[in-house]
C-alpha cells in the first residue's frame, strides 16, 4: 500500500513538471532542461558539496556482542569497509536512549547513549576513527519532539505548576487542527491523566511536540546541538524540520498554519549560528514539501541549512524507474537543482529508513539497480547511499514498529544465516536474497554491484565538481522517450552521461560535434562494447545501449 501511494506522488508530483520536448530536427542536440550556468564550485569548507554520504542504521550495521542489536563497536569494526567504498560522510540513525516507540525517533535522553549501541566513549572513539580515515560524522538531532520518558516530558506532565509544564504544548481541549501523518493515527491530541489535559504530538502518541515558543526550550535545544558539536561530530542532519512550529490556539481554521511556520525559519537562523561557533560543520534538512517550499529552508545561504534532502527529485526518480520514464525525471531536473542560493544544495537519495529500498522499487530488478545507481553518483547535489543499497539488498517483511522496518533489515555481509552480522538472533529477520546480495559474494567481482558503486564513488570524488555543476539535459534528433542523455560542466572539465530506460536494446545516433573537441574516455559501461568517442566520429556518434543500459564519458 505504501508504494502505491509513492507511486501515485510520483506521478504527481513528476508529471507537474511537463511532459517531454518536441522531436528535434535531424541531425541535431537539442537542450531541453538547463541549469545555472555560474561556476558553483566552492573551496575549502563547503565540503559537504563534494562527498558522498552514506547513511547507517546503527541497529542494523554490525553487531559487536552478539546480542542481536547492532552498535557503535560494531560500526567502528567497519570502518575500513566505508573508507574502501569512498563515503566521506556518515550519517547516523538516532543513538540516543528510546523506548523505541518509533525506532529511535522517539529521544528519551539527548545527552546520552542507548546503552543497546554503547557509551559515550564509543561514541567518541567511533568519530576518532572515522576522521583517521578522512569520514566526516553527521548525528541525527531530533528537534520537534521528545519520548513522553524523556525527563523534560514527565516533569511538564507532573503538574501544571511545574518549572516545565509549558515546554510541551498543552490544552483543555483538543484546539490546533493538524493530524498526524498517515501511519501516525488519527488524532495529533492524547489526553493525559495525570496531568488531566491533552498534550499535542505531530507524529507517534508517545513523541510530544516541544513547545519553541518558550525560550528555555529554544535554549535547551541549541546547548543539546553544541554538545554533540563538542563531542566532534561534523553537523547534523535534522529530523522534520518543517513541524516546529504551530500557530496558536484560536488562529481561525482556515488560516491555521501546521507546518512551514515564518517562525521555523527564525529558530533556525539560531541554529545556523550556533553551528557557525565551530569550523567547517554542516546542517541538511528533512523537509517534506515541493521544490519552492524546500527551497525556503536555505534562507539566503549563510543563515539556514547547508543542505536539504530533495523530496521532490525522489519522487520523480522513483517514478522513472518503475515506469521506466525518464520524461518524469528530466523537468524535475531544473525544477529541483536549478537557481538556490550561492553555497547550498540539495542532497540526493534513492532509498532511506522511511523509503522502500532501491530493489524493491525496481521490482528487484538487477538492471535498474545499477541504472539507479548511476543516476545517484551522477546527477547534481550532494548522494546519500543508504546501507546495503550498494550489494542491493532487499526488503524484509519483518516488522517490529511499522512497515519502514521493511528498509532497516541488517546488513547482508555474508551469505550465512545470521548475514555476519550477529553471532546471535538478528534483532529483525533478515531480508531475502543475501546469497548473492551481500558484501563477500561480491567484494571480489568487478561486475558487481558492489564493483560498481565503487566505480562510481571513486569518479565522483575524482570529479568533485559533480555535486555543484549544472545539469544540461539534452535531446539527440533520433528521439526516444526511453533515453536520458545529459551534461555536466565545470572548469573547462564535462561528463556526458547516457542512461536508456528500455527494456531493450537501444541504438542511437548523436550528434556531439558540440560536446567533443578532443578524444572522450569511457568512465563507465554497462555493455561489452562502446566505441570510442573522437571528434572525427562525434556528429554522428553510433552506440548501442542494452537493456537498461549507460554509458559515462569524460570530455
């Protein structure tokens, strides 16, 4: 039900955009999507516009103890696997202890570590040993809510006297119009008996909203983020962003603002400053709403987000690929990674711990997966590979909280019963397929998956211009609704990119006189034979995609 429903966003969403361009006349490339042509790559410490982020669901990595659960020594064991991939960053899940109410979303102590993934000290030497080996670490900061076992939470809800009895939102009655999202129930209003009113929560009943219009909150919250900054971490990718803040009670209805509030945006200039104390961090924003709306979270480029995840693009790529039409990705393409402000971008993803993974979206179709995969490492912004995507793991149907568990089964490292994950029970049963979808079935073949992430990852941090450059996306005379062929530039240096989304073969002929004046080297491949791309054969280029196929040059 889940995918239907990201399917029908995808086409919504992607199809707003426009349909595809008109055929060109023979004998020509035609630009149908253009991006700012401004140089935007930037030296020095707007690092997080050059790497590749990996993201890890620490209780889905490596277990160290053999509880089943994994951890912080467990990932640090892995390190050396990350830095031979060539992930710059690493994005964490929620650390912190939880009732797990909603897998760690749901913080009952900011300060501290679930003691299921180690202690503080772990945690310090886990950011120790990634930055010996040049990987950034990004926490997750969980900002609009708490756990109702949080401390802050039990003292505001002990009495309506209490020194904190207005850092939630609280009420006689249930009196702001917002619901919940669609898998958090019906009701954003949970009455509480001990207190003897109801408290106001945009997500699970057991995550309470915080309440920003108290500035002890507004306080709180910021010493919580110099603490983990104090602690080494690299920035922080923020949970929700968009839900900070609400209007009041009595707004009238039809005026009533939820999500998105002015006021957000206030709160976070304070964050941004307080990130600016410490050199060379960065922030990436979760924020659910099309392009515009998104686009607002970068304020005026020094004063908000560095980064944000690009909802929008991931739909329209997920529509793409189940559809096998890129005509649903290439406006998206402008509409997306176009005009933001200087030093910002978006950050790019195919699957994550609330999105079904790459697999499953292409119907577990090998070819795709490697079609995705290319598309990720070669399109602007700033990739996110999410665990295990790279060997191409699988959903699990298994579930301990809701459907998302289906995208955070462990880490298939080997083809035994237990993934070499655990010595013991994993703490989620594994997802199918880890014969051949995992780490050792793969480590040593170049054509793997696997092979080729790494292919891709090394290219693009060769090419660190990939994150920042525009896109042109180009349109060949023998036209097919199955290609997406198009252009990176920067610096005098170009990558031509040609994916074909058909099912067959696909021959083409292009003119790229345009492009080539020297000699092209094929960076990647996915067929047995490319011919080679000079100027004496760029105007009528013939190359044959196979099914599913690409081919990357460098110009």
């Amino acid at each position: 039900m889940r995918l239907v429903l990201v399917l029908v966003m995808a086409l919504a969403w992607a199809c707003s955009g426009g349909g595809p361009a008109q055929d060109a006349g023979a004998g020509e490339v035609t630009e149908v999507a253009g991006g700012d042509t401004r140089d935007w790559v930037t030296p020095g410490p707007d690092w997080q516009r050059r790497t590749v982020f990996y993201q890890v669901w620490v209780r889905s990595f490596q277990d160290s103890n053999g509880d089943g659960i994994g951890d912080l020594p467990g990932l640090i064991s892995r390190l050396d696997y990350l830095e031979a991939l060539g992930i710059g960053a690493l994005w964490l899940s929620p650390i912190h202890p939880t009732p797990y109410a909603d897998s760690g979303y749901d913080v009952a102590d900011y300060r501290a570590v679930n003691p299921d993934y180690g202690t503080l000290e772990d945690f310090q030497r886990l950011v120790e040993e990634a930055h010996a080996r040049g990987i950034r670490v990004f926490a997750d900061l969980v900002m609009n809510h708490t756990s109702d076992q949080h401390a802050w939470f039990q003292e505001s809800r002990s009495s309506k006297d209490n020194p904190r009895a207005d850092w939630y939102l609280w009420a006689d009655q249930p009196n702001l119009p917002c619901t919940p999202g669609l898998q958090f129930g019906d009701s954003a209003w949970k009455w509480d008996e001990g207190r003897g009113q109801y408290y106001f929560h945009q997500f699970y009943e057991g995550q309470p909203d915080l309440n920003y219009r108290n500035p002890e909150v507004a306080a709180a919250m910021l010493d919580v983020a110099r603490f983990w900054l104090g602690k080494g971490v690299d920035g922080f990718r923020v949970d929700a962003i968009y839900t900070l803040f609400e209007d009041l009670p009595g707004t009238p209805e039809d005026q009533f603002i939820c999500g998105h509030h002015p006021l957000t945006h206030a709160y976070l200039k304070t964050l941004r400053q307080v990130l600016e104390e410490y050199p060379q961090r960065a922030s990436l924003a979760e924020v659910w709403g099309p392009t515009g709306t998104t686009a607002a979270y970068f304020g005026d480029g020094q004063d908000e987000f560095h980064l944000a995840l690009s909802m929008d693009q991931e739909l329209a790529i997920q529509g793409a690929l189940m559809l096998d039409a890129p005509s649903l990705l290439a406006p998206k393409l402008t509409d997306t990674l176009g005009r933001l402000p200087e030093g910002t971008q978006y950050a790019t993803f195919l699957s994550s711990h609330d999105w079904p993974r790459v697999m499953h979206q292409t119907g577990n179709d090998p070819a795709r997966a490697r079609l995705a995969a290319v598309l990720l490492l070669t399109l602007p912004g700033t990739p996110i590979v999410y665990y295990g995507d790279e060997v191409g793991a699988t959903n699990t149907t298994a579930q301990v909280v809701d459907k998302r568990d289906g995208s955070r089964a462990p880490m298939p490292w080997t083809a035994a019963p237990d993934l070499g994950f655990t010595t013991g029970t994993p703490w989620l049963a594994p997802a199918p397929g880890n014969e051949t979808a995992c780490v050792a079935a793969q480590d040593q073949d170049p054509d793997s998956l696997l092979a080729l992430y790494r292919r891709l990852i090394a290219l693009r941090n060769r090419l660190d211009f990939l994150g920042s450059a525009p896109i042109r996306v180009l349109r060949p005379a023998t036209s097919t609704d199955k290609l997406l062929l198009f252009v990176r530039e920067a610096q005098g240096r170009t990558l031509l990119v040609a994916l074909s989304f058909a099912k067959q073969a696909l021959p083409l002929t292009l003119d790229l006189s345009a492009l080539v004046s020297v000699a092209a080297t094929l960076e990647l491949t996915s067929e047995a034979e490319v011919p080679a791309l000079t100027p004496q054969n760029a105007a009528a280029y013939q190359v044959t995609l196979g099914p599913h196929g690409y081919a990357v040059w460098s110009l």
